[in-house]
C-alpha cells in the first residue's frame, strides 16, 4: 500500500517523505548542536554526526505528527502528501533513528548525555495534539528543543555543562520564543476560528508582536550584559547582538510570514556571529 497521498510507487512515496523535510526550521536545532560541539572545542566529529542525526529524527518525527494530527486527526488542513499510514509509518521510523542514536549516546558518553537528548523527541512528537494548545507551551516548544539541542551538542563533546553554555542555549530559548510567537501570528486568522490558543490569539496581533520583539529585545540584553559585565560570555558576543538587531531592524513593516523568515535567517548569522566570538574573540 502506497504511503503517499498523491501519485503511486517508490517515487512518489519518497517525495512524500521528503516534503515533510523542512530546512528553515530544521536547520538552527542542527546547527545549535553543532554550535555547541564547537564551545567544547574538544571536537570529536563521529560524535558530532551521530548527534546531528539524532536532533534531526526528533525534529522529523515533529513534523510529521503534526501533520498528522493536524489534517488526518483535526481536519484543519486541506491536504497532506502522506497517509495515515504513511505518517505512521513515518513517525516509527524515524524514532527508531532517534532511539537507535538515543542508546548510542548513551553507550559513548553517558546517561546525562542520553538525559539532554531524550527532550528533543517527546517535545516534538507530544507538540501536537498536546503542547500546541497552550499559548506557552506552543510557543516556547520549538525554542526548548533547541537549547536542548546545544547543550547535548556540548555535552556529548566535553561531558559536562558550564556557565557560558547553559547561558548561550537560556538567550537562544528567548530570541527564538520571540520569533515562534510572529511566526503563529501568521496563521492568526485561521487559529482564532478554530479557538487555538496561540499568543496572538490570546493577546491579538498587535500587542503579540510587541510581546515578540520585547523577548528578542530581552535575549540581546542578556548577551550585552553577561558579554560586558561578567566573564561568562566574551566581549565579542556584542557584535552577535548588533547582527541580530540590524536583520530585526529590517522587519519593522513585514507581514508576519516574511518577518518569519527573515529573523529565522538573522538567527543563523547570530549563531554564526557568536561562533566568532567564542573562536577567535576579536575584540579581545
């Protein structure tokens, strides 16, 4: 039997599974844990990969359940390339992945390793129908899984935790709660007629995007503050900030969806901008 909605044989069940592949908001959960391989500066590569692959299956397993539950379960979306099946099938295999690297983890470097990483699949495959009723919970899963992403990215590199990187991955939880909370406002409309709680629901549009850029605006003081107040982070962690708040500068008068995009890419040159300011400390 076909797992894919539309057309019949291995090719269109392989595009169907890679449709539900989404590298705008794949990529900074990836890229966090490579961020914090990258703090630990004892970088073991094989190690790397595997966790890679791991935060990647969580975050498959995701978006697959929630268009699962949001079109076969809910009936809220028109359409969807996968069945019933073929999402459930889906959704196995890619935990088996996840778990399969979940005991490796474990097996390499420890159980609090294989403890920061077990997060990113039950936030992902408990976001819907669960978590994403809640204006909290909606809002700050994605953003969590993230944080958790860089702190066993580091972990699993240094078998321990420090200031710096629980701080780093605390500052990534609110900029991109920040811009989770524009990127629901999108559906506003729609939300609202099915009673789905999001922050723009609950607050309306206006003052949630205030709410947003209040978050961002709180991660970025952070960053000034610990970079020019304390040791935890370098001073060249300002420079980080002046990048993000440049990209955020530029979304004054965007609409909601292109907003999304353009602060999730800001994001990536955050983090590239803070690798920087780890690595070679321009400012001294």
């Amino acid at each position: 039997m076909s797992i894919a909605r539309h057309g019949s044989g291995a090719s269109a069940d392989l595009r169907a599974l890679l449709s539900q592949v989404h590298p705008v908001f794949m990529l900074p959960p990836v890229a966090a844990s490579a961020f914090g391989a990258v703090l630990a500066r004892s970088f073991d590569p094989g190690v790397a990969i595997l966790y890679a692959v791991v935060v990647f299956s969580a975050l498959f397993v995701a978006h697959v359940k929630d268009g699962y539950v949001d079109f076969h379960v809910r009936g809220e979306d028109d359409d969807h390339p996968l069945t019933a099946r073929g999402c459930r099938l889906a959704i196995a295999g890619a935990s088996t992945v996840f778990f399969t690297g979940l005991v490796a983890v474990f097996a390499l470097v420890g159980p609090i390793a294989a403890a920061l990483t077990l997060p990113g699949w039950l936030i992902g495959y408990h976001h819907a129908p669960q978590l994403d009723t809640n204006p909290v919970t909606a809002t700050t899963g994605y953003p969590a899984g993230i944080g958790f992403a860089l702190l066993g990215g580091y972990y699993v590199q240094a078998e321990a935790l420090t200031a710096t990187v629980v701080a780093f991955a605390a500052v990534f939880v609110v900029v991109l709660s920040g811009i989770k909370v524009i990127d629901d406002a999108k559906d506003y409309e729609y939300d609202r007629s099915i009673s789905k709680r999001t922050v723009a629901v609950v607050l309306g549009r206006e003052r949630a995007r205030t709410a947003a850029f209040a978050l961002m605006a709180t991660g970025l003081l952070a960053v000034t503050a610990l970079a020019v107040l304390t040791p935890v982070f370098p001073t060249s962690s300002v420079l980080a900030v002046g990048v993000f708040a440049a990209v955020a500068s530029l979304t004054r008068r965007m609409d909601s969806a292109t907003t999304t995009a353009v602060l999730i890419r800001g994001s990536y040159l955050f983090l590239a901008a803070l690798v920087v300011a780890v690595w070679f400390r321009p400012l001294g």
